[in-house]
C-alpha cells in the first residue's frame, strides 16, 4: 500500500491509499463539521443537512441521485457525528469516475424548500424512533450529561421542537459557512490510479468556495460527579452509562488509553466481563474508549435486570478503584495487544475500512499511518503508559446515567 | 480461490476456500441444527446450547476458552438461527491450529449443572432484553404468526417459561442427538495450508460420535392471511411486518426471488423506497427474501407514526399487486443486478465472508459456489424468471403483524 496526498487550489485536501490487488475500490467525502459545531438554535441540523444532500442538485433530481448510486451497484451512505459529516461510497474500480461525479454533485445540494419540509418529517420520524431505543436514549443523555455545557453534548439528531423550528435559511447559511474546500477532506483507498483521481475530483471540487470553518471550545473537558435517573416504567432492562475523561484525539496517549478500555472493558474477556457478564449478573457491560478533538471520554455501559443495578454499579467502581490503583498485568496488556492487532489487521482488509480510517486519521491528525504504523504505535504501549494514563486520567469522579424502570439510585 | 473439500472416517466434511493472497483465516463449525429442530419442551435449547458451549470443557474451563481465544487475538463469534449453530473465529494465519483446536475442543462441551443454572439467567436476561426492541418483538411474533404450526415459526430464544423449566439433562439429550460429526461442516477460507488444516481437523474431531441427526417437516409452508395487532402504548411507533410464502434454500428460482425483493424493498432505491421513505410517510420500509430449508418467505417490514399504518399498508397492498400484474422493468433488473454483484464482490474482500458463504453453501446444499459462480446465477435471472417466481409465489395472502401504539387495524 502506498499514500498519496494532494491539495487543491482552494484548499481541499485530497488523501490516497493504493492497494492494487484490491477487488473494490472506496471514496469519502469527510467534512469536519457536526452537532458540537450547532448553536442551540441549528440542533439537528448537520444531521439534517447529511439528508438533505441526497435530495437533489441543480444537475440530479434525488431520484436521480440514488438511481445513479444503484445503476453502479454502489454501497453507498453518510453519517453524521459530534464532530464530522461523512459521505461515502464504495465500487468496483471501473466505477471510480462516476462515484466521484455523484458524491461531488450531491455536496452541492439545492436545498429546496419543499424537499426541506418533506424531510424534515423523516427526521422527525427518526427521532421517534431513536426514542423506543432504550440504549441509544441512555446513550444520548449519558452524553449530555457529561458533556453538560461543552459542545460536545450537542445531540447529533436534535429534538423535535429545535427540527420543528429549523428553517430553510438557517440551513442554508450552515452550509454556506461549514461545507467550504478547506473544511472538507476527500479519502480514497483500494483498486485506483492516484493521478486520475486527483484529475477527477479536481474537475469537480476544484471551484467550490473558499472559507475558514473553525471550531469553537477544543478544550478539555473536566470530570462532572453527578447522578441521574430517567424512569421508564414500562422497560423490562435498565440501561446504565458512566463517563469519564480521556485523552484527546491527538493526544500520544490515546493507545494506552485505548488498549485500558480493552483490557477493562472489552466484550470479551475483559475485567467487566469476568465480573457482571460471564456470571449472568448483567445482560451486556463494557467500556469503550471515545476520542475526539480536544478531549476524549471512557463510556462504561450495562444493561440488567433493574433489582441487579445497584449491585453492578458497585462492582463496577470497586473494579475501576482497584485498575486506578494496581493498574493491569504484563498479561493483560499483552492479549489486549494481540486484539488490537488482529483488529487492525483484519480492518485493514477491505478499501472501506481503509477509506474511513485514511479520511478520519487526515481529519483529526493532518496525518496519514499506514497500518503498520498503527501496529507499531500500538505494540509500543507499555505498563508505564497505562499508568501514565489513569494519572493523567482517574475514574474517581463519574457521571452515572440510568434509564429503565427504576425509581431511584441510591 | 481454490476449493477442496474432505469428508473425515465419521462423516464430519471439512471444505476450504483458499486465497493465498488473504491477510488473515476464518474457520467456522457448522452444526446442523437450531429452533426447528426443537419439540415445545425444549423451545430455546439451541441458543442457550450455544450459550454452554463456551462454559469449558474438560480441558479448558470457561476463563481459559474466553483467554486462549484473546491470546490468539481471535474474532470469535456464534449465533443461532432457525436452522443452524455456528461458531466461528477470524484469526492471522499462523494461528489456524490454536483456532481449531479452541473450536473443536468447545464442541464437546461438558455442560455443568452449575453452569447451566448460572447461564439461565443470561439467557432469560437476553429474553428481557429482546423484549425491549419493538423490533425483534415484532420480527419474532410475525414469524410465529406466519409459521403457524410449522416448526420454523419456533422462537430461537425461546420463552422465559420454557427456558426456566429447561434441564441439563434435556440439553444433555439435544446435544447427543444432534452435534454428531455427520451433522456438522467445518468451513475454512482465506490464507491456509489445506493439508495441514485437514490433519488438524481430523485429529481433533475424527473420533466424534456417528449419528444422523434428521430435520422433520421440511416442506414448504402454505399463505395464511392473518391479521394480528400487539398493542404497546408506550412505544412512540408502529412496527408492522408482511410476510408471504418464497422459494426454498434448494431451489434454482431463489435468486430470481432475491433480485424481486430487491427490486421491491432494497434499502435504498426500491419501489417501497420511494412509495415510502423518500416522502417521510414512513421510517424504513424494506422487503427481504429468507431461504430456508424446504420453503422461503418474504418479509415485508416497516416503522413509521402511528397513524400512517393504515394508509402506508394500503400503499404497500397497493405496490405489490402492481408488481403482481405487472411485473418489473428491464431496467429494475439491470440496477438490482449490478448491486448484486458489487455486494458479492465487496462480500468476498474478507475470508470471514467467505467461510460464511462457504459454510453456509454446503450445509444447505452439499454444493460448493465460488464468487464467478454466484455472480452468473444472479446475472442470469431473467424477467421472465421473476414473472415464473411472482405466478408460484403470488403475493395475494399476507400474514400481518402490527406492534405498537395503534388499538386495532381495519
């Protein structure tokens, strides 16, 4: 695999994977903005807009725009997080040229007034729907609850009053500040021929507007201890979530950070699951590690029968007490690397798993590692960094968030 | 890719897929059997037999098969369907051998009382939990409507009931019965030495247990129009599935009836597509082909408010007489074609696919397809196929299942 980088004129950046025994070949349009970039007044509306820019442009109406995807049997979607909003598209390589010509079109999108209405009930059905999700809701709220006045606690849908309120204009004018060249990143990985697709996406992208899109408040976060019940009666489960910080996205403590949640908190094999779930006393239990720009967070979760909750979250910080103050064995570090690496290997297989990691590696870090750099950074964490990284980083001060048919905790 | 396969003293077959160019190796037991195969007595014996599986073994207890698995870094999985247990691992092709014998060793498990009493609460924990996803709930209860009588409508969890009166004395029954060597597939793809893996296989499994293991009522299911409302006030939407009668696993008009359902429901650019979610009128709205043995179904699904489910059932009685009458185009065809063959082309990026495919295949049909194979029978579907599989398998008698807010349909 070789990479390959190139800017355009008006600041695009344009990052390239070559692996030229692939079978597929895959493209991302990766803009760095989402919900922590929303005022309270525009909540929901990166999400909003990804949809948005499957409605149509001056030159494909939408039902154009998906019958191209298809008639190229495209595997194609978008996301949207905190932090970015992600337009993807993976092809057979004879399919490069048109893949590149619709996802450059769509990023143009006409935002038509009667289109926005019409969506803006999908989005609210969404909404709805993310609502029946016990996991997603706790999810949500954990989230804000943490983050409480950092941007980052900005829900990435919205709620139905901040999508009912939100006119065409004020979209309109997110856009024209957000989606500008130097704000976007465009990732291609697999089966291509890098000059060629620089000329292609040149073609296209090569007059959108210049603009400067800058984030507010990359700080730190700082530990929140707080405690919060959301009783829904009619659950059968509750759905607990504890949050702490972390390190950042660019921060060189993220392996240790992440190697940690695995050996905690891994769905296999790790403390939690000695603990709460190979017993039966939870349903499911894990930690994960989330990074982002400035600041980072542990997401411990469980599900459980409600009369079992107290119990587990005591378990819980009793395990998070002892890894803070005896830290993990030689052993422990040593399988949560054999993990990771075999994670990485096999992400590494297909275009699209190179793809999304090129394109967010770029976004974040205005790096490229290729997969045996990440191997290496990985296989370099020692015990002094993890213990370097619950220094830096203690679980002394929790946020707890619990949704389900409880009343209360203690 | 070069396949072989190799069929050991006992009747266990082992087939292999190799691709020498593969970063990594998947190995997959195949054991024939799952919630059909079950009396009432023993409804969910199958998936908390799965469960057991990974309890230990006289050689390994429950800690050691969880750490010798991390140590290898191994992606290991199970699941438990209608008509199959599988378990399977993802691995760096030097540690094909730990792989196997992990596998093998777990397939002869020693199914404790302990821990059977201990992994009944997981299970009737997982039982609650399903409870909680309106649309598992819905999923479940649709099948069971559809299915009648037949044994495929039977529950893979089970009940909270059936699974608490469960003893490990029945499952100690359903194990003797059904995990002998000729009822189980042992699949390989990726980067393997073939000889070497048949050494390995046969020494660990060459001395199982000879038995047949037969599958009773594998015909083909009739239509039942049906109609059954689940009212749960709670839930913000309506979740409402449609099923009809489809060809079997066996059955040369399967991909005929895989491409109609595509062109009807496909997530994206399908007839329900635009009929449904593009408009906003509902959440998601897809059709799906299920080949089992001996017969198939379509299932039709949706989620949307509450009060469009009358209008958008009408709707999708509406399309599907159409397609009845009238068929499909040329070129829907042509588009469901060409996403076809890119979704079996990027399917076959990682050996865990193809072991799935692989495995899969010759559980079924005793038949081994390669990627140009599979892509040909799909290529070769005809209008005039898809008029045969609309004339045997008309969409006129539905089984309807609504769960949600809504009191009753008309």
């Amino acid at each position: 695999m070789s990479f390959q980088k190139h800017v355009l004129s008006n600041g695009l950046t344009i990052v390239g994977e070559l692996s030229p025994s692939a079978k597929s070949v895959a493209v991302g349009f990766f803009v760095k903005t989402g919900a922590r970039d929303e005022t309270p007044d525009e909540s929901g509306v990166s999400h909003f807009l990804e949809h948005m820019v499957f409605k149509g442009t001056p030159h494909r109406t939408a039902l154009e725009v998906n019958f191209d995807f298809d008639r190229i049997g495209a595997s194609y979607n978008a996301f949207t997080s905190e932090e970015n909003t992600v337009f993807y598209a993976a092809i057979l390589p004879e399919y490069l040229p048109q893949a590149v010509d619709i996802l450059a079109d769509i990023l143009r999108p006409s935002l038509r007034g009667d289109d926005f209405n019409m969506e803006k009930n999908v989005i609210i059905e969404e909404i709805g729907m993310y609502d029946d999700q016990p996991m997603w809701c706790a999810y949500d709220n954990a989230k804000k609850a943490f983050f409480a006045d950092h941007p980052l606690g900005n829900s990435i849908l919205g709620t139905k009053e901040s999508v009912t309120a939100l006119t065409r204009e004020q979209m309109q004018g997110y856009y024209d500040r957000r989606y500008v060249a130097p704000n976007i990143t465009v990732a291609v990985a697999g089966n291509f021929v890098w000059d060629d697709a620089v000329k292609l996406i040149d073609k296209q992208c090569g007059h959108w507007p210049v603009g400067t899109a800058p984030r507010a408040k990359v700080t730190p976060v700082a530990p929140r201890k707080y405690q919060q019940v959301m009783t829904k009666e009619k659950l059968k489960q509750e759905q607990v979530f504890l949050l702490a910080p972390a390190p950042a996205a660019d921060s060189p403590e993220r392996y240790a950070a992440d190697a940690l949640a695995m050996i905690i908190g891994d769905d296999s094999g790790s403390r939690l699951y000695w603990a709460l779930v190979d017993p039966g006393l939870a349903e499911s239990a894990d930690m994960s590690f989330h990074d982002y720009e400035g600041t980072g967070s542990y997401f411990t979760s469980f599900s459980c029968e409600p009369d079992n909750t107290q119990e587990i979250l005591a378990l819980i910080k009793e395990i998070l007490r002892e890894v803070q103050s005896e830290g993990v064995s030689d052993e422990e570090l040593a399988v949560a690397k054999s993990k990771i690496l075999s994670r990485v290997v096999r992400g590494s297989e297909r275009p699209m798993g190179r793809m999304q990691a090129v394109g967010m590696g770029w976004t974040y870090l205005k790096t490229y590692r290729s997969v045996d750099e990440e191997l290496a950074n990985f296989d370099a964490v020692s015990l002094k960094n993890i213990r370097d990284v619950l220094d830096r980083y203690p679980f002394d001060e929790l946020t707890v968030l619990a949704l389900g048919p409880l009343a209360k905790l203690e």
